[in-house]
C-alpha cells in the first residue's frame, strides 16, 4: 500500500485524556478514532491488525474443534429473565424499546443466546460435545470506559462456549481451550501468564484469566516467588496463608475503657497488643439496597478486605461502603463495633436486616479485642463461637505482595501489573438447567449439559500489546499483527533514482509476498522516521542517494537500535531473514 | 466435518409464520435461528455461507482500492442531529439512554460516522479519491420483519463510502463499484439486474438497485419489452410516457350537477368522457402531522398516485392518507373535491395548511372533469393555470405494466418480481457539507466532497439467492457460498466395507481440498437422502452397496435430475469435474 492513498492522518499529539501508551499511539497512528467515550472507529490500520488478529484466533478455534457461528447484538430482554441475569448483571444492560414497545437489550455476553441455541439443537449424548464460537460485537456500558481499547463499552470479542456430557468432558474442553489459548497470544507475539480468576458476573466456578504483564495494566496478578510453584491469581481471587494465630486458651471477655481509640493501630497500640489479636469491623450495605440492609464484615486487624471475595460470599450482589446514617440507623457504634452482642435484645438485628460475615481468620484465632458497641469501650478476649457467631464464615481477605503462597511451597507472592486478553470459565449447569440445554444421557435421564465459556477481546488484545510493546517514539508491533510488516521510505524525494529505485522495491517484496506500507509522500525524511517509529511496523527498509552510491539499502528492525545496510541486488532476502 | 459432529438438527417442519422458501429452508435446514422478530443467530452451515459471500465482498472491495475499517453499531445520537437525520430517518432510529444519560442510537448505516471520520482525515485534494468499506452489524427497527432473512432488524452489511473531489470523480468512483457488484453477484453464482431505484432515506440524486428475480420477491422492477433499450428500474422509481391528452382549445369553465357520483370512473360514464379527461383528488398529510396539514394531490384520472415519488414531491416527509376528521376540518368534499377554489375567500385554504401537489399529466391535459368542492357538483373543461394550480408540480404517477417505456424507443414496460440484493447511491455532497468534510482544492478552496454509498446485505443475498435457486425439497446453493460443496453419504451403515470406503472418500476428497460434509450418521438412506436435497449442497456422492459392487459411486448434481456413477478408483477426478 502507497503511503499516499492510505486513509488516515497521523497526528503530532494526542487527545488530552489519553494517559495509556496504546490510547496515545493507536489513536496518533490513525488505527482508531473515537467515535463517544468508549465507542471507536477501527481505520484501515487498525482494521488491518484486528483482521489478523481474528484470522490467528480462528484457525486456532477452528483446529481445536471449535465451529462458528454468529449470534444477535440486540436480544429481547425476556431472554435474560429466564437465566436470572437481567437485572443482575454488572454492567447494568443496555436497555431499549423497540418499535413495538417490546424490552429489548445489547448483549454484552452470549451465554443465554447459545444455550438457547444449544436447546433446539441437543437430544442425546450422542450430540455432545460441541463448541461454538463467534467473533462478534459487544456492549457493555461500563461507567468509566478508560484507556483508548482497554476498557471500551463497544468492542469485538471471541465467545466460545462448549457443552458435555459430564466434568470430566467439560474438564477436556476447558483444557482444549487454554491450550488454544497459550497457541493464539504465541501466534501473535505476545507473552502472557494463565492465572485463577474471579467469575465475576459471568458466573460458574473456576476460571482463569491470560494476563498480559505491563506496567500500565490495570489488574494485580501474584505470582509465587518459587519457581517450582505454578501458582498465579488475580488480586481478586489470590488466596494465601494466613499468619497463624497462636493457640491459645480461651480467657474470659473483659471489657476495657479505650477514651477516643476509633481505629485499629490506635486500638493496637493501645492496648499494647499485635493488630493480628484483634477483630475488625466493616460495614456494607448491597448496592442496590435503600438503607435497610447492612453486611457487617469482621475481619482480623491485620487484614483487609477483599470485595470480590466479598462479593462471592453476598451471593453476587455488589457491596458498598454502608453510609454514616445507615450505620447510626441499626444502632452500630463505628468504631466500637464488634459481631458481640448483634442479636441482644435491643441489639442491631432489632432495628435492621444485617448479614454477619466473617473472615475465616477470625475464627481460628483466638482472644482477639473486639469492639463494645458503645464509643470508647472494647472487649478484650473476643472468641469465635462463644462470643459470636456469623452467618458466613469464609475467606474474605485480600492478598498482599509478600503474603504466604496458598500452595504447598515456600514461596510468597509477588505482584504484577497486567492486561487481562482473555478470560475461560468453567460454568457448569448454571445456564443450561435454568434454559433447558438438557439432553438424554447414556442411562435414559435427561441432563443439563455442562458448560464453559471461552472470551478473548480483540482490540483488547491489540492495546494490550502496545502497552507491552512500545517506547517513547511509538509501537512496536509483532509481525503476525501488525498492519503491514515493512515500512519503506525513499528518504530524497527530488532524486528520481532513489524514487524509481523504491518504487521497484516496493513491487519486489509486495511480488515476494510481503507486506509493504510504502511511504511515497513528498515530505522531509524526519517525517517519514518519525511516523515508521510511531507507526512501528516490525521493519524500516530505507532507499537513499547515500546508500545507493554502495549499492545498499539501509534496514532497521523497529525492536533494535541499530540499523544495518544491505546489498540492493538481494534486498527480498534481507528483508525476509530481518523480518523473522 | 462430518455430520454427525456438526451442529444443529435438520427440521422436518418450517416454523407456522414462514411463507418464503428461504425462510423455510434456512430454518429447516439449521442454517439459522430466530431469536426475536427479525433478529436471527446463524448455525454453523448459515456461518460458512455468510463467510464465502463475506470474503468474495471482501476480496472484491479490496480489489477496486476500497480499504476497510469498521464502525460502531451504538453511537451518540448528537452525530445524526448534525446530518439532520435523527428524526426523519426511516424506520426511526433505534433509541438508548446510556448509563450517563446520554441519548445514543443504533446505527441503521453509517454515512454519519463515515464523514465524520474523513472530516478527520481529509484536508487537501491530494487526499482524493478514497473509498471506505465494512461488514459490519446494523440495526433498523422495521414495523414489520417478515420473511426469514430477508426482511430482518440486526443484519450484516457491507457498506462502502467513496469520497471524491468532483462530480467526474465520483462517476469513476460510482461505475467501479457498480462493476464490482457484477463481480460480487456473479462470483456468488446469482444473475442480477441493475435498475433504477429511489434513494430513499439515504438521500442523493441518482441510485441503482441490484435485484435478483424471484417470484417471491417483495419488490416489482418493470424491464423495458424492447431488446435493444436498456431501461429497467423499480417500481418506486420507473417512469413511462403518459398517454398524451389531444390538444384542445380552452372551453369555458361549467358547473354541472352529478348527483350521487362518488368516484372517478362513475363520474366518466356519467358524464360519458374517458376517465383521462378527468382529474383526480387525493388527500394525503405527512405521517406525523397531528391533523392540520393536507397534501390535496391532483392526478389524471386514469392515473394512480406513487407513494414514494409523492414523498420526493414533500421533500422526504412520509405521506400517509388523510382521516375524514381532517378532510372535512379543511373544508373539503371528498368526491366532489378539486384544486380550483382552493384559495377562496372562505375556501379550504383559509383553514389549513394545504399543499397542492400536481402530476404534470394534469398541466399538460386540457378541459378536465375536476370536484366542484360541493356536493353532487363537478366542473368541465377545467384547466391547469387558468382555473387552479400547484406548489409543486413534477411525476406522481405510479407505472404499470403495459405503460410506455420512458425512453425513446418502442418497448412498453414488463413487470418482474424480485429481491434487491445491493443498492448503490450518488450522495453528492448531502452529508460532506453539514458534518465538515472539506478538502482544499488545487484552486486553493475549502470544498466539500462528493460523496457514494454502496450496500450489499450479506444474509439478504444468501435468503434470495435461495428464493430464485429452490425446488420443493430444498436449496439449490451455487457452489461458491454454499456451506460445503459436497454431501457424502454412505448408505449401508451395516455394512462395514460401506462406511470404510466412505470414510476413504471422505478422507481422499477432504485432503484433495474439495469441501465435504460427511454423512456418517447411522439412520435409513431416506432421511441422508431428504436432508442433502434439503441442504442442497451442490453435488451429493453417495457410497452403496450396490455401488460398489461395480468398483463405482453415485454422483447426482443438487441441480440436476439424474444421477451418474463414476469410478471409484478417481473419485475425487470425478468429482472435481462434476462441481464445475
């Protein structure tokens, strides 16, 4: 392609709100255009890269067994009545009216299409398994779309989603299916790490998220320090070894005057005890709820709180900070709270509906200072079970940098900044039993079929890599998806050899196969430099007066520093080894 | 793939609403599935043909220098107020709040978003020509889907946008892609007709349609009867030679009683003159007016009123008849209405908005019966300019088959049934002006460019290619967008030398690169033989017994009536010879 009659402008600066390397570049090297906050135009670069992109994604989905299919952008709402999740799902769908005053919404995931799909089209064993997979768009109206392709409200994705007879089928499946994975984010010259992972609104019980590491992304992951340990999460789910408390004998609770203490260390300190001996209280309220409703959290001082653990634990409902008039409202002392005393007769659970969850750690450690329920008093020697009790007991806590690993290892976790690319699920029969994706099983009993759920993010995928791959001049694009694969410039527009000479060139490779962004414009050399850097396809072919007068043509691998000459007679061969 | 791990159930029953064949046959034959009214997944089978005619679009566009990006199907409405279409376009807009209240669409086709992203990227003549191109989903909340896929909500389309300097500039750019849809139609294996066609809520001067015959089409196209003359054009859009009124001198204007008389042709034989000496009322107001706005039409009586060149004639405002309320609120007597009067003292001008619409047959036809606007009366020898006239005077009429070709030739036009497949637009510079897309021209001024726009409906184009190519058991694919080329069968499951050979087959065919869909399943030759007409892939191979008894296969092209056998010992020779 001649540089000239490509469309697209690239830009000397960037939008003001771009902060993240792969906003600044893809928008200044014309891939995209935006179009309202989260909402872009794919240009014919961009397009270019997403085309490879999902071209790599669909031989892989393809070569495992996979078949596509495509399914509806706008769905009736009915559809997600019936699978529970429509007015559940986080973002809150997309809602219209059509014509005919039906409800109407923009899917933001396909589990209920396909498993309706897969409904009218599964009788026996015999049909499964099967996967489908689409490479489609999506809507989701995040509240903060931020960072150019990164957390867009519009984008293209590949779903797949798989259906078995059984776990051990949907274990085979899952596993097709991380290895696809690990063989596309290969194929397209990224490096990224498979980590446990929250299910978040999608739902199911295991999954695991590809993370690409850059310093830019915005998910933590932690990684064990011991190499012989495979263990990697996501901040959201990481689990680790709690500091153990020592046994101990239960004493008796005691309470103490603690004059203007309102927090943990103050506590600690003065009571000249460790804040791992005491028990944290934190209020949440459902965040749909209107002021009736508290989750008290206790947890050991020590730690925080984790809110996707939290949120599990709520049984997906999305918590909140509980506000200053709610918690007052259920007659809770912040400050002085503790689960001791919650059911009393005039207590908090006389005046409104609260949910005790409590912090596994909690439960094993014994004598811990606790609050009063009155300002300025605490009770030493709080223990679990004799003193209070929760509704559930689970792990709530987040992991830090430095924390035990949670496997059987000595290794602590480490974190990493990280671009989520792609994301599997282990869903189970959460969606075919409550949408009738039975079938009849070897036996003669109708059974749901297990389910996974399989999402890469295509232009996700692209920022992704440029938050990896960049420096302060622009891109660095992997061959396999960047638009083209050189970038050719006659530096000395006036010199009618060094024009002819590129133009012959440019017909040479494009002959040979290879991909040629041609930069024919009439413009000074800095220019031309400047926007091969920016645009940074993996190799600079430079034709010059200079260069010409050795026979030699300059080449310069956007990911090194240096620039090498080679001889014009051979120029489809250099390029060809300097491109691998 | 072989069948029984491809997915989806062939059906034995259409759905009770499908009247179309394509409607039947994509249902029965799992190629899609309706999800709401005019919304549709594609199965696999639906997929792989949505994907050949995808990528014969594709390499097409490429080919004529179209370059591809893609745009978003949700977008701020802001951008249609800027084009002016956001309240008129048809069918309205589909309309979202998104989570900060921001009032967004969905996009029914994207000349808005095109221009607005060359507005970005446009600045001198230098940049001229470009031609942007998608496949992409688009939305239009029709009143009343019908037909399977060919009349749907959420569909695929590819849309092309070319950008020019100047009017012969966008000549060019309108004849190559007018070729490339020749290409297009012809590479898919459907014989098409390019015609004249309104441009509707697109807008531009001049559009051709590219239709494909079929009984069930829901479009009339009337062809010129002369071989040599080249005229064709839709219904909405055809014109013809009007009988020609004899000349005539002038008469005196007189009232004459005509009790009863309530229609035109009952007014002809009363007054024992043909129906072409007369002049017609008709009442139309735009679709949205609340009831004060009358659109009094004046046709020839031996002439009907053309409802789409009626809403060219008020400037693209939707016409729909007027209630009796509002024609007897304007003063007007339906039956005995007319033109003359309508601005007398107390006449029905000095009630209500009224625009007097006039088909130029009227002009051009002296001393016509015309309503007297009482009761019972009507006036003789009225005459346009001496006795009423109009606001607007151009062709309403509607053409039937028999009228005169509009050309200079002796061909009368014949009326045909078809499918529009692809429709392409001269824009001009409609949307280029109000949205900023300006370039500097070699003169030094800031112009706006010439604009066109090129449709094709990637899932319209596989339903009507199977509305024109069918038979009574199903689908007659052309071999270029059918989902496979060929239906292998082995018929004798129990014999195991049947399923080993077609097995090899399938093996010897597959690795030969022909495309096969392998009927492995274990059910009686009649239901293999039922679902490959049904599927009607182009050539069925089927192994028997019986067959091979001969050392031969049976070969049967879907689109012949008689089978061969062929040596097994070449099958895939045969084959590949068959399928041309």
């Amino acid at each position: 392609m001649r540089l000239s009659r490509s469309f697209g402008k690239t830009l000397r600066n960037a939008p003001a709100d771009a902060e993240t390397a792969s906003h600044k570049y893809l928008t200044r090297a014309a891939f995209v255009q935006q179009v309202a906050a989260g909402i872009y135009s794919y240009l014919p670069f961009g397009q270019r890269s997403l085309t490879k992109i999902s071209n790599i994604i669909r031989e892989e989905m393809d070569s495992a067994g996979a078949q596509e299919v495509s399914m509806p952008v706008v769905q009736p709402r009915e559809l997600w009545e019936k699978s529970g999740r429509a007015d559940t799902y986080q973002p809150p769908l997309a809602s219209l009216k059509d014509r005919r005053d039906r409800d109407m919404v923009l899917a933001p995931t396909h589990e209920e299409t396909t498993t309706f799909m897969a409904a009218a089209n599964l009788e026996s064993y015999r049909d499964l398994p099967f996967n489908l997979y689409q490479i489609q768009t999506k809507f989701r109206d995040e509240a903060r779309p931020r960072a150019g392709l990164l957390r867009v409200r519009e984008f293209e994705m590949k779903d797949a989603y798989s259906f078995d007879k059984d776990e051990e089928g949907l274990d085979v499946s899952f596993q097709a299916m991380a290895a696809a994975y690990h063989r596309i984010f290969n194929r397209s010259g990224i490096d990224v790490r498979m980590v446990e992972a929250d299910s978040g609104p999608i739902g199911g019980k295991d999954s695991n998220e590809f993370v690409l590491l850059a310093e830019s992304g915005e998910d933590t992951i932690f990684v064990c320090s011991d190499e012989n340990c495979s263990y990697a999460a996501n901040a959201e789910k990481a689990e680790f070894k709690k500091p153990a408390a020592e046994p101990e004998q239960a004493r008796d609770l005691e309470e103490v005057h603690t004059p203007g203490i309102k927090t943990i260390e103050g506590l600690a300190e003065f009571l000249e005890t460790p804040v791992s001996k005491t028990v944290k209280a934190v209020f949440y309220a459902p965040e749909t709820s209107t002021g009736d409703e508290i989750v008290f959290v206790s947890i050991r001082g020590d730690l925080e709180v984790n809110e996707t653990k939290l949120r599990n634990a709520m049984d997906g409902a999305e918590p909140r900070l509980a506000t200053p008039t709610e918690i007052t409202a259920a007659g809770l002392v912040a400050g002085s709270a503790s689960a001791i005393g919650l059911d009393a007769d005039d207590g908090p659970r006389s005046r409104a509906k609260i949910t005790s969850i409590v912090d596994d750690s909690v439960v094993e450690s014994p004598n811990l200072v606790a609050g009063a329920n009155k300002t300025d008093y605490h009770f030493k020697n709080g223990n679990y079970g004799r003193d209070f009790n929760g509704d559930v007991v689970t792990d709530i806590a987040m992991a830090s940098e430095g924390d035990a690993c949670p496997n059987d290892c000595e290794g602590h976790l480490v974190a990493h900044r990280g671009v989520e690319v792609g994301h599997i699920f282990k869903l189970g029969t959460k969606y075919s039993e409550t949408m009738g994706a039975t079938f009849v099983d070897e036996d003669g009993i109708e059974k749901p079929a297990l389910m996974g759920c399989y999402g890469i993010g295509v232009g996700r995928l692209l920022a992704a890599t440029i938050e990896a791959n960049h420096d302060d001049k622009g891109m660095i694009l992997p061959r396999a998806i960047a638009p083209y694969e050189v970038y050719l410039a006659g530096l000395n527009t006036n010199d009618e050899t060094v024009v002819a000479v590129a133009a012959k060139v440019y017909e040479d490779l494009t002959s040979a196969g290879v991909e040629v962004l041609y930069d024919d414009r009439d413009v000074p050399p800095g220019v031309k430099f400047n926007d091969a850097d920016l645009i940074g396809l993996p190799l600079r072919v430079v034709v010059s007066a200079r260069g010409l007068k050795n026979g030699e043509i300059e080449m310069k691998r956007r990911d090194a520093d240096d620039a090498t000459m080679a001889p014009l007679a051979d120029v489809v061969g250099a390029v060809k080894a300097a491109l691998l």
